[in-house]
C-alpha cells in the first residue's frame, strides 16, 4: 500500500457521513422558511454550518481525505446553497434582481462543469479562481438571510443586507466571466484544477 491516501479514502466516512448529514438537514431549513418557523429554520442551518466546517478538518485528521470527499462535498453544497436561495425567493424574501444573479452564479458554474464533462478534463467538480470566495460569500449571505428570519429588521440589518448582496454579486459576475471565457477557450478548461 502507497502512503497516498487521497486515492485509497473509503467511500462511507466520517467525514463523508458529516457532509451528507447536510442533505438530511435540508428540509428542516425549507421548512423553517417556508412555513415561518425561524428558529426551526436557524437551529438546522447552524447544523448544516458545523458539518460543513468540520467535514473536511476530520477527513483531513483521519487521514482520509479523498477524491470523492470533495466531490460530495461541492455536490452537497452546490444543492444546498441553491436549494435554499430558491426557498428564499419563492417565500418573497429575495428580490427578483437578486435571485436572478444568484440564478446566473448556478447556471455558469453548471454550464462549466458540463463543458468540463464534455471535453473529458479530467476534472471531477469544476473550479474557478474565485469559486472558493463565491461560495463561501452564498454560504455566509444564507447564514446572514437565516438569522434574520429571527432578528429584528433595522435599518442596520438592511445595510449589511446591501452591503453582503453587493460583495456576493460583485464575486458572481467576476466569477461568472471566467466560467464563460473557461468554456469559450477548451484548452484553458482542462489546465485548470
């Protein structure tokens, strides 16, 4: 046996079992929102927070950080994420404009990941220089939406509202641009990783 243990991480982990607990999560945040249950809806997101936070430091403690590790992981939040901003705007609380560039973020990193599949890259979840930054800008927005499901609206909690959506847009269009020249130059798509 190779000390690699990227390539040899069994499939069922610890820290596989803590990201797919996120699914599992899910509807308890859905229903939250839906049904105007906010601390139902801030319990399960603090939930889906920790898993998050600690799936990849355990893979990494336990030695066992692998391939399909990160792959669940990136499918698991690109659902979750989305799934969630779709909550919001059917509930009324987003904006049209702001579900549209939230719209325009899955679309891009969807049409990169196919172009990915489609050239045979390589590649098992498709990454972009700022990828990281946008999700991590739509996790802390959902973490910001969640909480003022139970906070009292203010004039502050409208301006952080401006100013979180005004960073996490500005990070979609940038990160947007590169998924469409990435799927416009091919060879460019494969020598990215």
């Amino acid at each position: 046996m190779s000390g690699d243990t990227t390539a040899e991480a069994p499939l069922i982990t610890p820290a596989n079992v803590l990201t797919f607990s996120r699914l599992i999560l899910l509807p308890f945040v859905i229903a939250g929102v839906a049904t105007h249950r906010p601390y139902l809806a801030v319990v399960a997101m603090a939930l889906l927070w920790l898993t998050d936070v600690a799936d990849g430091r355990v893979a990494r403690l336990m030695r066992q950080a692998g391939s399909f590790g990160k792959a669940l992981d990136s499918t698991v939040d690109f659902v979750l994420i989305y799934s969630l901003f779709i909550t919001f705007y059917a509930s009324g609380r987003l904006a049209t404009y702001q579900f549209a560039f939230l719209y325009l973020s899955m679309l891009t990193i969807l049409s990169l990941q196919f172009s990915l599949s489609a050239a045979g890259g390589g590649e098992q979840t498709a990454s972009t220089t700022l990828g990281k930054l946008t999700g991590s800008l739509q996790y802390l927005y959902l973490l910001f939406l969640v909480a003022v499901e139970v906070i009292p609206q203010t004039r502050v909690t409208s301006a952080v509202n401006l100013v979180l959506f005004a960073a996490l847009a500005l990070a979609i269009v940038l990160n947007s641009a590169e998924c469409i020249v990435r799927i416009c130059r091919p060879g460019r798509t494969a020598a990215k990783g």
